[in-house]
C-alpha cells in the first residue's frame, strides 16, 4: 500500500505480516512524534475514521491500493478547531430553543429529534475541547475559565450530558425539556468562556515557542 503525506509520496507500507490498524496507530505515533496532528485520513478514495474501521482494520494493508495522509501543526489546528466551535455553538442555541418551542407546542417527535441533535451537539463539543487541550499540552484541571476551571466545566457537563442521554432513552420529552431550559441554556455562556480560555492558552504557548 503507497502512503502519501501532505501530498508528499514514497512511502509503502509492507503488504503483510501486519493490519491496517496497526499501520494507522504507528503513523499516527510518527506523526504526533514530529509535532504535527493527523487532520484525514483517506483510504482508496474513502475518508475513514481510525475508530470505526471495523473489519477492514485487521485486514493486511496489501488489501488496499492508497492511504493518503493530511497533517497540520497542533496549534494552528487547534486554533481553527476554536474558531469553529463558535459557531457550533450558536447552532446549538438555536437548536435548543427550537427543541423548546417543539415541546411548548406538543409536537412530541419533532421535540425528541432537535433534542437528539442538542445532545449530539454538546457532545462534539466536549470531544473537540479535550482534542484541544491535550494537542496544546493545557493543564485543564488548572486552566481557568472565568472562576471556574475547564475540567470541571467538563464535568459538570457530562453530569448533565448523563441525565439528558437518560432521559432520550426513556423519550421523557418533559425532562428533556427541563435540562436544556434550567442547565444547557445557562452552559452556553460557560462554554464559549472555556473556548476562549483555551485560546489564551493557545496564544501565551505558540507565543512562548516562537
């Protein structure tokens, strides 16, 4: 299998006596031993996602034909992820509150679907926010966000990320309800004070480093 890197080729994997997996995991150690952050991988054409490759991830890399590799320095990726989470966040606003208005007007399917997607949303958004600390090295357990640290930002929201995902299980639309009015509403604020802590953070580091 032919590896290329940011465009760059040369590079072939052995056809077997290894998986794909395998070859993924130690590119990935290569990468991140060289400063710089995996953005896609592209496998014969596909995107695919490291996490979810299932059968093909034991299979040898003989199988495939080209994995194509784009790479980006951690701290400008993180600093796009930021910018990006922003905007992800008035998405999520307006979600909630048309989850809300679902709810006020009985609409029982509609109001399981938008809180579904409120769900999903602040889970990337925890996701992307871990990503972010650890690819600029922050300390979140110490990193504060207007009095209150990002960890226990990050708890606080799994805590209520916990009782929402039990509340969609047993489709109690009332509870759900209830969560994104008295705490998600609020949390948005909170979150948009831990995107900018981590960007301070970002910018006192790669100012550090320069």
């Amino acid at each position: 299998m032919e590896v290329v890197v940011d465009g760059k080729t040369g590079l072939m994997t052995p056809d077997a006596g290894t998986t794909l997996q395998a070859v993924l995991e130690a590119l990935r150690r290569n990468m991140s031993s060289r400063r710089r952050v995996i953005v896609s991988f592209t496998l014969d054409g596909e995107k695919i996602d490291l996490e979810k490759l299932g059968a093909r991830g034991e299979q040898p890399p003989g199988n495939f034909g080209l994995l194509e590799i784009k790479t980006s320095d951690p701290f400008q990726f993180s600093v796009g992820t930021l910018s990006g989470l922003l905007g992800h966040l008035k998405n999520m606003e307006k979600c909630q509150e048309e989850a809300l208005q679902c709810a006020n007007s009985g609409e029982y399917a509609k109001t399981l679907e938008k809180s579904e997607a409120t769900f999903y949303g602040w889970d990337i958004l925890l996701r992307a926010v871990r990503d972010v600390g650890a690819l600029s090295m922050a300390d979140l357990k110490n990193l504060d966000a207007s009095g209150v640290t990002v960890e226990a930002r990050i708890k606080e929201l799994q805590d209520a990320l916990l009782r929402f995902s039990a509340a969609l299980e047993f489709k109690d639309v009332a509870r759900l309800a209830e969560i994104i009015e008295t705490e998600f509403r609020l949390r948005l604020h909170d979150w948009r004070n831990v995107i900018e802590a981590l960007g301070r953070h970002i910018a006192r580091t790669a100012g550090t480093a320069t």
